[in-house]
C-alpha cells in the first residue's frame, strides 16, 4: 500500500510541523503565565508589608520551588502509597514502558504502581532523568495492553515536554498565593482594617486567579501528551477508548486518596465524582480530547 505509506508520511510531516508550532505557543502561554502567577505571588507579599512583603514572598517562592523540584516525585508517590516495580515484579508493564521510552528517545523512567482499584495514571519527577510512570491496579485490569500502551505513551509525553516539573511549579505558586493571600490582609498600626478593595484582592480575587492560571497551563499541557502519544504509538484511537473508560470508572468511583493538589499529574480527573474542585478542573473536557484523537486518526488514515 505504497499510497497510503505516502499519506501517512504527509500526515506526520504535517503533524510534526503543527505540533512544533503549537509547542512553542504553549510554552510562550506557560512562561506568561506562570509570570503572572509570580506578579501575583509579589502583589501579596506588597499588600503584606510593602517592600519587606515583597522579599518574603520571593523567598517563600523560590524555597517551595526548590523543595518541589527535588521532592515532588517522592511526595506524590509516598501521597498515593505507590510502590517502585522492577521487571521481576510487573513485566508486562515494564516491558511497555521501556518500549515506549525507547521509541520516544527518553531514558527508562521508574515504574510505579498505586494500589487502587480506579484506573488513572501519572508521570512525576523533576526531569526525565529522574522520572517515575505511576499507573493504579485498576488501570491494569480494566485496559487492554493497546489501551495501556496509549496511556503510558501520553504519560512520556508529559515527561518528554518536561509537563512534570511545569505542573509542579504553577501548583506551588498556587499554593504559596493561596497560603500568602491569608496573611496580607491589611491591618492599620492599631488594628483597624484596611481598604475593603485591598481585602477583596488579597483574600479571594488572587488565589482563584492563582487556581484559573494553573488549570491553563495544565490544560494545554494535555493535549501536547495526548497528540504525542498518537503519533509514538501510530494509534489515536487506543488514547480516545481508554481515556472514555477511566473517565466513566472515576465519575462512578473516584479515586480515594486524591486531593486537588495533585488532581493536574492524573491523565484523567480523579475528582469526577461530587467534589467542588470539579469547578476548577485541570483537565480538558473527555469529549473535546476524543475528538480531537479521533480527527487525528482519520487524518492519520
């Protein structure tokens, strides 16, 4: 089928071409707005204590930087009690993994398992050097292995467009807004409280600010992973079946040790069942990305 080797060389010439433009969009989009969450960051620490207010914020931020950047992976793991497999322990799983990185040119990240029965999967680590694929029990018996290849392969992706480290910065200055935004409400030297305006922005309009910019960047984030993992695996439509799956089992039963901290590294929402957070979704609707996974398959085909 000389023709359709032809059509399908076009298409991934074409795809290549759109994803390195749609690439260096998003991460113009990524370092504005994680500047913005910054500006945020040194707002509050003004409206604190004016310039003294200001370096503390800094501080405050660049120390969550730097403790997220060397213990997030091991954070998060120890959070959903995931364990470190080897080839010995889960070869099948294994096996996929070091395909995929293989093919995806990445060095063999860690492979974890999470003991729970809701499918879900995540990448965390500050680098592809130092990466971990983490999957959940449940991920393993409700996919087929073409299915779990696709997932592993949008996990890859995460860590190849280094998503993992982004994620855990815009999460971090979330947080430090959030945490910072308590404090600055203005007082008087005798107590009295300040503007109401200054109130306003300091204890609610920053940290929902601060929640929109992360659910942004975590977004865009994941239609990167999911157009790379079509083009590593040839097979859209794997992504697409097993994305509607983990998306039906988490609205039925969401996932029991999730928290919204950690709700942007999960390929699918673990808060799906009744949670407030869903307001504040890191994730693309499921039927946008289906879409989109099975456009590409036509293309592609």
């Amino acid at each position: 089928m000389p023709g359709c080797t032809r059509l399908r060389a076009t298409w991934y010439n074409t795809s290549n071409r759109r994803s390195t433009q749609e690439e260096s969009l998003n991460s113009f989009k990524t370092f504005f707005l994680i500047s913005i969450m910054t500006g945020l960051l040194v707002l509050i620490g003004h409206l604190l204590n004016g310039q003294l207010g200001i370096i503390i914020a800094l501080v405050v931020g660049i120390l969550l930087n730097g403790f997220a950047y060397f213990f997030s992976d091991s954070m998060v793991l120890s959070r959903y009690r995931a364990r470190i497999v080897t080839r010995q322990d889960a070869p099948e799983l294994y096996t996929i993994v070091e395909n995929l990185a293989q093919r995806a040119g990445l060095p063999m990240p860690r492979v974890a398992v999470v003991p729970d029965q809701t499918p879900n999967a995540f990448a965390t680590g500050r680098n592809p050097d130092h990466a971990v694929v983490a999957v959940t029990d449940g991920i393993l018996k409700v996919l087929s292995r073409p299915e779990i290849e696709g997932v592993l392969a949008h996990e890859l992706g995460h860590v190849k467009n280094r998503d993992i480290l982004i994620g855990s910065l815009s999460a971090v200055l979330s947080q430090a807004i959030m945490f910072l935004s308590r404090m600055a409400v203005p007082r008087g030297r005798r107590g009295r409280s300040g503007h109401p305006l200054v109130v306003i922005i300091a204890m609610v309009l920053a940290p929902i600010a601060a929640l929109i910019l992360q659910m942004a960047i975590s977004r865009s984030r994941e239609y990167m992973a999911d157009e790379f993992a079509a083009k590593t695996t040839g097979r859209p439509d794997n992504l697409a079946s097993a994305l509607e799956k983990i998306s039906g089992r988490n609205r039925q039963t969401p996932m029991q040790d999730a928290e919204p901290s950690s709700a942007h590294m999960m390929i699918v929402s673990p808060l799906s069942g009744s949670s407030w957070a869903t307001l504040f979704s890191t994730h693309p609707p499921i039927e946008k990305r289906v879409e989109r996974l099975n456009a590409m398959k036509m293309q592609m085909y």
